[in-house]
C-alpha cells in the first residue's frame, strides 16, 4: 500500500513494502533481530469486553445492522458475540433495540445488549468506547464529517474498525494518513465493507479464483429492480454524492500524494465505454458506475500485486439504468445535478430537495421495510484471460469467464449483512488477514478468508454462469 504522507518506502523483500520514517532508514522485515509490529488482539478481555461495538446504531443504516448483529450473533468466537450500540443519545439507542427486539421476536435485546454513549465530537467519549471494544463498525455517514474521528481513535486505541463508506476521498484519505500507524499498532481498518464495494471487490476476486488460468481483465454491470412496491435509498447517501462530486479537485490531488506507479499491463488494455452506451451485455442501456468501486478495486488489486506479487487484473465497473423513457429521466437531472453541485446554494437546493431533484430516487424518510423485501441486487461480471495452456506473452487473451453476484436490497439488506459478516470473518479467521495491520480494502483483508462462502449461505451469493 502507499506510504503514509511525509513518509518514505523502503522495499524489504519482493513481497513486502513497509513505510517507515525518513530519518528511520530501518525496515522491520529487513532485520530479523527487530521486534514485529505489535498486534491488537480480536479476544475480549476484562478491559475490553465487547466484541463488537455498533457505533451510529440510531441512524438509518444503523438500525438494520443492529438487527443483523442480533440475527447472527450465534456465529460469533466459540458461538456467541458480546456487543453493544453506541452513539450520542441513550433514548434512541434503545429504541433502536427495542424496535429490532420486535422485529426479530428477540425481547431479551433490550436487557442484555448495552448501551455506550459516544460522540465524534467529544474525543474523551470516543475513546473510551473504542477501548472497550475489539471491533468498532462505523455507521456515521456521511464519513467525510464524521468518518476520520473514529478511524483516528479506533488506531490509537488498539481497536479494528469496519465502515461502510462509499466516498472514496475519505477512504483513499484514511489509507494516507492512517495506514502506517495502523500497521505499527496491528490495528485493521477497512473501509467500503457494505453495498460499495464487498460485492463488487470480492465479486473480482471470485471471479479470479474461478478462473482456470491468469484473468487479466474484468467488467462489471450492475442491475437493481425494485418490488411491486417500488424503491428508494436515503438521503444520506445522496448526502455523500453531492458532497463528493463537489469535492472531485481534491480527490485529484489526494491521489497524487501516494505516488503510485503503473500497475503493468497484462493481456490487452481494457477498452474504456462511453458515458451512456446500449449494453449488449445486459440489453438495456449502461453508463460507468459513480460511486466507490472501481477505486476500491484498483487499490486492491495494488495491493495484491505489490504485497503478494499477483498479477494485476483491469476493471471496469457500469451499471444498467434501463430503457429509453429512463434516459431522458437521466439525462435532465443529471444536467441539473452537474450544474447545481458546482455552487453552494445549488449544494443546499440538492440536500433539502433529495426527491424532486432525483425523481423520487432519494428520499429523507428512505425506503419502507416492504419496498426492501421486494428489492434486489444483481452483478454480472465478464472476464477474460490466457488459459492455463497459454503463453502470457504470446498472442490475445483466449480465455472467457461470465460470474454473478446476486443478492437483496443493496442499501439497507445487503450492506448490513456485508458489514457483519466482515466484522465475523476478522473475529473468527484472524490468521488469514493481511500480515499486518493497515487501512486496506475489502478485497486486500478478505482475499484469503471463507468470507464470499459466508456471504453465500446470508443471501448473497457468488456463482459461475
């Protein structure tokens, strides 16, 4: 991964780059007579009695992965899972767990999970939570204002912390400024762990694994369908689009910070589509996907190539948007969104208006509990590579593979269902994450682990076509 800002790399081996101070010319895996970094524990103790921590349960996002804590703590170290939810207001953390305790016939959730009262903006709050727990899930969006403080404290109090951002300037930026002293601690944080992106990370590499020979590049088509009922996302998240949109300068001038080299080219050179195009792939119209995964997926396939020498695969991520009476839907908000997101009271306009301005897409009360139950998710991904058989620098990839990932409503089914089995991998399979600690993607901590088998037997499931 990229050094840390104002830090060097020194490579230590053809596996392993370290960062490590200027003025420090030492590297841990150079000179075995060093210590190892040191290594927070995933047991509890005494002094750190929870599990996991729910940080953020009274938010929308938050509510149902409480529930989907509640549904799978069974599966936690030697069955069982101590946890808490936490955040700044006891009477609405406990709401939320009466309402899950409702939903899921478990009246017991009101007695036996606790509660912890913390707040982004009060460090001392932070900070004791953290220290109580193993693995702190981060639910505070949008993760720009509130995503850094509780990365920050989980690192400096040896705890692991899972978010499910979608912004990828907090994330590339949580990777600059927090991955050296997250692997001196031994302290995993992992972001994108929901919707954007375990499907479309994992999804590249089941792919991968699948296929018969070296892949050397993969796209990707998102479709989703709303129920008889129809659908929508909460505002939220268009909360962190407008936002990040706005922001796209300084996302430019963030990744010019990690200075990263090419990652060579394997096979032929990914074509690149157009801004709206018809796909035959999935016979309705595409245009390349917005949001967080195809950074998520370069930094990982980075990562699996400069920390495990595996050959680089290329990708491509685009998303169905249907047919023609969509596009003009498309094309006119679209215009108004590029046009406002460029002025602060165009910002303001986006943020107070959600639906008017999406078409009902976003909405501040977010989606009902039957809309959810009609709603699901479906990625196809198309890979091509040499066989086993074939010479790697001689002649075209001749090899196809066609894989899907499958599964419920993305935003508030899927995305809490990700999380936590995140969260439960790292619990129960410490021993096949990365071999330090470090701000990584799903795709760099999880690659070694049974987490897509997981997945599978939660509803979201992983298949060759």
């Amino acid at each position: 991964l990229a050094p840390v800002a104002q830090l060097s790399t020194v490579r230590c081996s053809s596996r392993w780059s370290h960062s490590v101070s200027s003025s420090i010319p030492v590297c841990l895996f150079q000179y075995p007579s060093l210590s190892l970094p040191a290594m927070a524990s995933f047991r509890t103790s005494s002094s750190r009695p929870y599990h996991i921590i729910i940080f953020g349960a009274s938010g929308f996002t938050g509510q149902f992965v409480v529930e989907e804590v509640a549904r799978t703590a069974s599966e936690g170290p030697k069955g069982s899972l101590k946890w808490a939810v936490a955040g700044r207001n006891r009477a609405k953390l406990e709401k939320v767990l009466e309402q899950a305790a409702g939903v899921l016939g478990k009246p017991e959730l009101k007695s036996e999970v606790d509660v912890l009262i913390a707040d982004v903006n009060d460090a001392d709050s932070l900070a004791a939570m953290c220290k109580q727990g193993v693995i702190v899930l981060s639910c505070v969006g949008p993760y720009r204002f509130f995503g850094e403080p509780v990365v920050k404290t989980c690192v400096e109090n040896g705890a692991h912390c899972i978010d499910i951002s979608g912004e990828p300037q907090f994330l590339e930026s949580m990777q600059l400024n927090y991955h050296g002293q997250a692997a001196e601690k031994g302290v995993y944080v992992v972001g994108s762990c929901g919707f954007d992106s375990i499907p479309a990370d994992m999804g590249v590499i089941y792919t991968r694994d699948q296929f018969k020979g070296t892949i050397t590049a993969i796209e990707s088509f998102l479709t989703a369908n709303a129920g008889p009922e129809g659908g929508s996302i909460h505002d939220g998240t268009w909360q962190s689009a407008i936002y990040g949109f706005a922001d796209g300068p300084k996302l430019r001038s963030l990744r010019k910070k990690f200075s990263h080299k090419p990652l060579p080219l394997v096979g032929a050179k990914i074509k690149k589509r157009g801004a709206l195009f018809y796909s035959n792939e999935i016979q309705q119209y595409a245009l390349p996907f917005m949001g967080s995964d195809p950074s998520v997926v370069k930094r990982t396939q980075r990562y699996l190539h400069e920390e495990l020498n595996e050959s680089p695969v290329q990708y491509g991520a685009y998303v169905g948007v249907g047919g023609i009476s969509n596009i003009f839907k498309l094309v006119f908000a679209g215009l108004m969104f590029w046009f406002l997101v460029k002025f602060s009271f165009g910002q303001n306009l986006l943020i107070k208006f959600p639906e008017f301005f999406s078409f009902g897409f976003f909405s501040k009360d977010g989606p009902t509990r039957k809309q959810m139950e009609g709603s699901s998710f479906r990625f196809v991904f198309f890979g091509e590579g040499y066989t086993e058989d074939q010479d790697l620098t001689e002649g075209k990839p001749n090899g196809k593979i066609r894989t899907v990932v499958k599964g419920p409503e993305a935003g508030y089914v899927a995305t809490p269902i990700a999380m936590v089995q995140a969260a439960i991998t790292m619990l129960n399979e410490s021993d096949s994450l990365p071999k330090t600690g470090g701000v990584y993607t799903p795709g760099a901590t999880f690659a070694k682990t049974t987490l897509i088998d997981r997945l599978n037997k939660h509803g979201i499931q992983f298949s060759v076509l």
